[in-house]
C-alpha cells in the first residue's frame, strides 16, 4: 500500500511539474512572438525622448534596445563637445521604462578617461564600457553608428 502511494505522489509530482513547464515554455514563446513588437516601441520611445531633449546639448547619437532577459528597454546615448584643447565624449546608459541611468562613460582628448562606471563596476577604457554595456545593449537600433572618440577627432581635426 505504501509503494501504490509513493508512485501516486512521485507521477502527479511529475504531471504538476510537466504542466508548470508548458505553462513556462508557453509564456517563453509569448514573449519571443512580442518581441518585435516591444522592440519597435523601445525604439519609438528611444526617438522621442532624443528628440525631445533640447538641441543645444551635443546630443550627437543614440541606441534604444529591448532586453527580453532583463523586460527593459535600455537607451544609450552619447553627448560630444569640442573645448578649446580638445574634444569632450559623455555617453549614458539608462532605462528608459524606470527612468534610471545605469552607467556613464565620460573620455576628453587632453585628458584622457575621466569616468567610467556601469551599476557598481567600474571600468577604465572605451573598451572596457562597451564590454560592460554589450549585455545591455546587444542588437540595440541606433541613428548611426555610435563613433569612439579616436574616430570623433578624425571628423572635427581635432587632435
């Protein structure tokens, strides 16, 4: 009698978990069938908020990608400004839905790197940042190509 109830509660321990894995791999191919569609409005919500920040800012680019893993549309945006001795490159991650800045990359061409930090880890090149920000930013739609400050002096003579 004990054998016939260990084999009951053993196979409806198996049909309960079987059932919670359908039920996971349904809402899994839910998500990945949505995701088009989260990603073009990441990528709408990316562009207005470029567009509405005011232009005087040195807004030079941005990138907008959803992250299906972490449900989060992430925003990357770089700012340059030219100074009398060089060239001044800001770029920002954040979350656009939570309205968080996660990291920040900020490089002068007289100075070198002056800050580079994503959550708590901070990093100390341009290499570095785009290492840390990939997770984030994997397949991101940008307006162009996000240009390292090496290629940004090429554009303004600087250097």
């Amino acid at each position: 009698m004990l054998k016939k109830t260990l084999i009951g509660v053993v196979l409806a321990t198996i049909a309960v978990s079987g059932d919670a894995s359908a039920q996971g791999i349904t809402q899994q191919t839910a998500t990945i069938k949505r995701t088009p569609l989260l990603q073009e409005n990441c990528g709408k919500l990316a562009a207005e908020t470029f567009r509405r920040e005011p232009a005087g800012e040195n807004r030079i680019d941005y990138g907008a990608h959803y992250n299906i893993r972490l449900n989060k549309c992430f925003y990357e945006e770089t700012y340059i400004s030219l100074t009398p001795v060089g060239i001044n490159m800001w770029v920002y991650l954040s979350d656009l839905q939570d309205n968080r800045i996660y990291g920040g990359f900020h490089m002068s061409t007289n100075i070198g790197l002056f800050y580079c930090n994503l959550l708590d880890k901070e990093c100390h090149s341009e290499a570095e940042w785009n290492g840390l920000v990939k997770p984030y930013m994997e397949n991101a739609i940008t307006t162009g190509t996000i240009l390292p400050i090496s290629a940004a002096q090429g554009l303004t003579g600087a250097g």
